[in-house]
C-alpha cells in the first residue's frame, strides 16, 4: 500500500475512530485500528465490540492495501507531525508501516486484516434521516439526566421511541427526566415503536458523527445495532442496551395545580450561587414560594448559609420544597434565555419544567427530602 494524504485531514480522522478503542485491552486486537486505502479514500476503522466507528478521508493512493496498526501510537506520531503532506507506504517483507513527513521518519509494526473483527454499518431496510442539529439538540437536552449507576443498565443511555410519528428521545436516572419530540419524516420503524436504548457511550460517539456533518444524518437499526451515517465518510455502529426502559409516563403527572414562571437566567444565577453553601453530598437546597416571590436558601453546617429572593409570577399557596441545586442547573443550562415554567401540586410530586421557546420539550425533577 502507498498513499499520501494531509497531515492534519489524517490526524483528525485517527481522534474520532481512537475514543471508540478498546480501553480494557480485553483482546489485543481491539487497540488496533483498520486501514483500508481503496478508490481514493483512507479508511480508518476502530471497535471495542460494542461501538464501532469508520472514517475515511480523501487521499492519493498509488497502491491500495489494508493492514491494523495500533492505534494510539499511531494518533501520538500524528500529532507530533507538522501539518503539511504524508506519505504511508507498506514493507510487506518488514511487516511494517513507513510514515514519512519531509525529513521525519517512523517505522510502525503492523498486523494482518484478517484478524481484525468484521464491523457491520448499515440496515438499509428501515433507514431514515434527521438532521445533524435535531441529533445535537435531542441529545443536549437529554444526555445530563442519564444515569450513572452501572446497577440499573437499562437507564444508562437515552431511549428513543416512535410516538404519533414523532421521535421522541427521554433520559432519566430516577431522581429527573428529560424528554424531547422532534418532527422526523418518514420515522415508521418496527424498532421504535416499542423504543430501543443508546448507551452513554454511544450517545458520546454519535454527538459527534454529528458535529462533523451539516448534512442529515441516516440512521437504521435492527434488534441489536443502532446505524448513523454521515454522508459516505462517517459511519457508526452501537449496540443497544437489550433491557426494557422503565415506564418514564407514569413519572409525569397528568395534570397540575399551581404553575410559576420566572427569568431564567435570574432563577439560574440565584441557584448557583446558593448552592455555594448547600452541602456537597446533597447538593441540596431549599425553595419557598409565596405569591410574587421565590426565596432559596441553603445552609452548611460547617461553613454557614445564604439566602437570595428573586420576584416570580405566582399565586399560588404558599410551599417549601427541598432540591438538588445541580439537577436545576442542568436542567435550566439546557434551555434558552426567557421564560421558564415549573408546574407542581404539592411539595413532595414531581415538578414539570418548560419553556416557552421549546415546546417540545419536558423535564421533570423530583423534590429532596430535607
């Protein structure tokens, strides 16, 4: 194999495919990534298994050829380079890699293809598209709430599902929910409609596939495997977590008897600053509503308290609720500046937030106990 390509175009496309290596070294195999040189393109390949990921890059290939070199020491020399052209040439007698940048050398072990695992990245039966700003928003609106108790799989990513020809994309960890509609043509998909979900992992790995693209992204599934391709370049394949996602519905209350709206970026400023001084196990603070008015307090039994009142529109009765003051800053940061919502009933039931400018959003935190 020959090839010479640019020097940075190589180096970006090596980071992208690394995150998705074989940290855990379970098979040696899996550190390595696949290079393919074929029709014009360098392809770089790399797997742990359970996400997979392929890259190819323009490039001018006089000889086409593939080989596994490991993939981190390859990423290393690369960015040491300086950006400009590289040539890649294979000693099929050294088993060996040549990387030559003007007067710079490197001389890589290789191994065969033949032992790299066979990566699978496409369903063409039940393709469809979205564009690479409705991924990016499903996922920022979703993707704080999933959980991280490795106990409990089945919360540890995002659950997408097909409701009234909506995607609709929800994460929770228990303690809040985040949930999120979005408009998708032609989404009719036997794995949706019961709903399949995308491990943390591959929610990181498709975010960005689609921060790569300005293009709609094609995405597929089947029982197992959820597919993202990002034109002819970009192409990502995630194993779903094969658990039945709790009943999310039965969280949201049907209806609500008081509703307060304020400043968002009054309410989250006051949050922040409060939960200084909450502790930081519980991150917990407390909010009483009174008509007009909203105070929040929190008090550190080492340290001391504070306590900020902000005007809200409210008439309703008078309540005392505990909070996580981090789960109110994620769940405001997602948003827009404006108005922002919270629909509650008592000072134990969920409370639903929204905002105006995100109808198709819904979060929901629960109160803490304090």
């Amino acid at each position: 194999m020959q090839a010479v390509v640019e020097t940075q175009v190589l180096r970006e496309a090596v980071n992208k495919v690394l995150s998705v290596v074989d940290k855990k070294n379970t098979r040696p195999i899996l550190t390595y990534t696949l290079v393919e040189a074929r029709g014009g393109f360098l392809s770089f390949s790399a797997t742990d298994l359970e996400v997979s990921a392929r890259l190819s890059v323009p490039a001018n290939i006089s000889e086409e050829g593939s080989f596994c070199v490991n993939a981190k020491n390859l990423a290393d020399i690369l960015r040491e380079l300086p950006n400009g052209q590289l040539s890649l040439e294979i000693n099929e007698s050294e088993n060996s890699l040549k990387i030559n940048s003007g007067k710079i050398d490197f001389k890589l072990l290789i191994y065969k293809n033949e032992d790299y695992p066979q990566l699978s990245f496409s369903n063409v039966d039940n393709q469809f598209n979205i564009s690479s700003d409705e991924i990016l928003e499903i996922i920022q609106k979703t993707s704080h709430a999933i959980s991280a108790d490795e106990t409990r799989l089945y919360l540890n990513g995002i659950f997408l599902q097909e409701i009234d020809s909506k995607l609709r994309a929800v994460a929770t960890d228990g303690h809040r929910l985040s949930l999120i509609d979005t408009e998708v043509d032609n989404i009719h998909n036997d794995n949706l409609v019961n709903g399949i979900i995308i491990p943390r992992k591959g929610v990181v790995e498709l975010k960005k596939l689609a921060e790569t693209s300005e293009a709609p992204i094609t995405l597929s599934m089947d029982e197992s495997f959820l597919y993202a391709q990002a034109g002819e370049e970009y192409y990502l394949s995630v194993r779903l977590i094969s658990r039945e996602y709790p009943k999310y519905q039965a969280v949201i209350p049907a209806k609500t008897s008081f509703l307060m709206t304020a400043d968002k970026n009054t309410l989250f400023n006051a949050v922040r600053r409060i939960k200084i001084m909450s502790h930081e196990k519980s991150n917990g603070i407390r909010v009483n509503l009174t008509p007009g008015e909203l105070t929040i307090t929190a008090n550190h039994p080492s340290l001391g308290d504070a306590r900020e009142k902000i005007n809200v529109n409210y008439d309703g009765k008078e309540m005392e609720i505990g909070f996580n003051a981090k789960y109110l800053i994620d769940t405001l940061s997602i948003v827009d500046d404006g108005e922002i919502s919270f629909e509650l009933n008592n000072e134990i039931s969920p409370v639903v937030v929204k905002h105006a400018n995100h109808p198709n959003y819904l979060g929901i935190i629960m109160p803490l106990k304090l």
